[in-house]
C-alpha cells in the first residue's frame, strides 16, 4: 500500500475527493457554438461533457476556460488515483498545505502533517509558460513555503522535487539549454531569441504580447523577442507525452481564430514526415491537417514517426543529462514531460523543414490537451506507475541531508480532508520576474515577447 498526500492546484479550493466526484469529467469534440454555451471562455477546443450549468463547480480563482480546464484535469486524476488498488490518497487543497508550512519557524508541522504519507504529489505550480500564482501574501512567505517544501522532501518523497521545477519554471534558462541542444545535439535550427534590457525602445505597443493575466501587472517583467515562426501560428505543433522516458502519446494543437487560448485537438497518432511537409502544405487548404497525417501508406507513416520520435527522444535525453549535471539527482523529467515541438525552415534558404522543441514542461499541471477520455485516464495511470516505481527504487535517498535534523511532532497529525485551518489571509498574486514567448510579430520578422 502507497499513501499519497495529492495537494490540489492553487485554483482549486477543495480537501475531499468526494466533492469531486459530481463533476467528473470526459473531453470529447465540440463545435465553436456548443464551447461557448458551456463555458464563457475557450477551453483548449474540449469541454467537461457533464457540465450542468453552474459556474462554481470548480470554484476557480478566475473566469478563464483554459485553467478551469487545467484544474478539473488535476482533480480528476486524483480521482482516478484514489481508486487505484494499493493506494491510499488523500487530497488537501494548495491554501492548507502552504498554510501548515508557514504556520511554525522551523517547519516541523509540516513534517509532523506528511510523516504518514510515502509521497506528497504537488505542492507549486509546475507549468513553464504561466505566471505563479500561489496566492501568498508576501515575496518573503513565498520563499519560506518554497524551502520548506525543499526540506521536506528529506523526510518524505516529494514529487516533483522543488528545486528543479524552480529551474524549469524559468524560461530563458530552458531557452538557453534548447539552443545548445539544436546545435551540438539533433543539428536543427532555432527561433533565435534575445532579452531586451529596454522594451521601451520599441514604439510600436501593438507589436508586443502580454500573458493577460499579468497586464495590469507589467512592472517586473522580463522582456524578450524571438523570431516569428510562421508554421507554428499557423499550422500548430505536437505535444509530444513522455513517461519514463518513453514516448506514449502525442497531441496535434492547432490555434484557432477565436483566441490565443484556444485550439484544435486531434490525435496525432500518424503524422507527416518532414520531407512531406511542403507538399502537404501546399495540398491542404485548412491549416489544421498539415501536421496530422490522414491516409497514405504504413511505410510512409512509420518514416515520418520514427524520425519525431528520434528528435523528440535526442532531445529529451540531452536536456536529462544537463539537468542531472545541475542538481546531482535524477530528473523529473525521466518520470513525466510534455515536449511541443513544431517546424520552420532550414538554415541559409535550404530546402526542406526541421523540428524544433517550442516549449516543454513538467510537474502536475502540464495540460493532456486529451482529445479522448481514454487517452487522458491511460496517460494519468501511466504517470502514478512513473513515481510509484520512482519511490519504491528508494531514489529519493540520493538527495543530501539537511543541515539540522527534524523534531518529532508533539501528536500525531489528523487526515488530511479533516484539516480545519482559521480563516487565511486575503490572497494575492504575486507575480516574480519569469518569461514566456507567446509568437507575435514585430516589424515583419521578430516577434516581441514576454510572461
């Protein structure tokens, strides 16, 4: 038996598995008209089949589609989790969980709270494209939070291990390490990308992208361009998922017309090779099966998928390897990753396309984009199987001792759904200077990007 403590996201305000089995979800194909009666706001292309008509069932800390997805995708799988033979899960929404490691000094109630459990799955926001929002009140707590939860992993296995999901969260250092990659590893080209120490010397405002979440919030934020890549807004990429370091499914996201947050789904399961691209272009009037094979040949479609599978594979290791060399442990990315790879043209007016990774991310909200139900349930198994086996290998041991033991809690601590906090103080934003590259054109060549 695995006892696992599954700290919820931050949007989601819930301590009981049971509130959510109400609103237990399956995404399946919807038009444009049917999406906008079920939620105001785009969902990625999906919708929860059971929606009934209220507009608090996932009591989300903003009127976004595309995160109450998110959110409803993370409690689900801590649904599916808790069925599970052999697992003993207990949800505690991120508010408690923080609240209980920054109650004391030294942070012994939060050891004194998770001693009983083999793994706490959670405990930030994982995904690199998205601002932080952990809803604490202050910088300084945050920080306090965020080494407690580095020191709890030396009492029990804490999955993803923070400091390396504080890396990942940084996108120019992510940027740097797929440049290197590009050049030294699979020989393909790259957008190029460059921090801008002034956006202000740009004139042209229309020009520049904003993650809507922080535009009344601009102040802090870190500012680059990257050249515009024309296949990727048009045509979409590939989410490419990864468990224990092999590939088990990969997703086709085409944006649509209604929004930057919002796509077209389908499954990927044939795709075009590379040298097939300009024809399928060229033949496909609608963007949106450029990249998803329909048809032709079993020859033809192994081709063109052991070669993504090679660059995606290529790539993936070489970024395990710098990780690895970073924090003298193993990845997380050998348990679980999302790789978005698209396409551009090659180098000095060559013919013919190369693959790039646009972004990958990691932890406990990377979007399945599940076009299937069934795709989405045999994904979130495949990931328990990665971090059970990751805990039971005893890995978690590699890491270094902390400086002072920890103190034995006074009492044993109560489960985790009955936890009754006072009231928190009012929570807020915080907003840290991070990066991410939405494509967006600036003087017909580059594209001006930031959070």
């Amino acid at each position: 038996m695995v006892r696992i403590l599954f700290v919820t996201s931050p949007e989601a305000h819930t301590d009981s598995p049971s509130q959510l089995s109400s609103s237990y979800w399956t995404a399946e194909w919807v038009t444009h008209e049917q999406r906008t009666r079920f939620l105001t706001s785009e969902t990625a292309g999906l919708y929860h089949q059971d929606w009934n008509g209220r507009d608090d069932f996932l009591r989300v800390g903003r009127p976004s589609g595309y995160f109450a997805f998110v959110v409803h995708e993370t409690l689900s799988m801590a649904m599916r989790w808790s069925r599970r033979p052999q697992v003993e899960l207990d949800v505690i929404s991120f508010r408690n969980f923080s609240a209980i490691a920054t109650l004391d000094d030294d942070g012994d109630k939060l050891a004194g709270y998770t001693r009983s459990y083999d793994i706490v799955y959670g405990g930030l926001e994982y995904t690199t494209d998205t601002v932080e929002r952990h809803n604490m009140p202050n910088r300084r707590t945050e920080m306090l939070y965020i080494d407690r939860l580095d020191k709890l992993r030396h009492t029990v296995f804490v999955w993803p291990p923070p400091r390396q999901t504080l890396f990942y969260r940084h996108k120019l250092q992510l940027l740097n390490h797929l440049d290197l990659i590009a050049i030294t590893v699979t020989k393909t080209r790259r957008p190029r990308s460059q921090m801008l120490e002034d956006p202000q010397q740009f004139t042209n405002l229309t020009a520049r992208k904003a993650d809507p979440h922080d535009i009344d919030a601009q102040h802090g934020l870190l500012w680059f361009y990257q050249d515009l890549v024309h296949p990727l807004r048009v045509h979409g990429e590939l989410r490419v998922f990864t468990v224990a370091e092999k590939i088990v499914s990969i997703v086709g996201t085409t944006p649509t017309q209604l929004g930057d947050d919002s796509w077209f789904v389908k499954d990927a399961s044939a795709v075009y090779g590379l040298d097939e691209l300009a024809d399928a272009i060229e033949a496909n009037a609608d963007p949106h099966d450029v990249l998803v094979r329909r048809g032709d040949s079993v020859h033809q479609r192994q081709k063109a998928m052991e070669a993504l599978h090679k660059f995606v594979l290529q790539t993936l290791s070489a970024l395990i390897e710098r990780a690895e060399s970073l924090f003298h442990e193993p990845s997380v990315m050998r348990d679980f990753a999302r790789i978005d790879v698209s396409f551009m043209k090659k180098e000095n007016g060559e013919d013919g396309f190369d693959y790039f990774v646009n972004e990958v991310e990691i932890g406990c909200d990377v979007n399945l984009f599940s076009p299937q139900s069934d795709f989405a349930e045999a994904v979130m198994d495949e990931i328990l199987n990665a971090i059970v086996a990751r805990y039971t290998k005893g890995l978690q041991v590699q890491a270094p001792a902390p400086s002072q033991p920890l103190s034995p809690p006074p009492s044993p601590p109560p489960p985790a759904k009955r936890m009754k906090l006072s009231a928190p103080r009012k929570p807020r934003t915080l907003l840290w200077p991070t990066a991410r590259y939405p494509q967006c054109e600036l003087n017909g060549e580059n594209g001006l990007l930031c959070l």
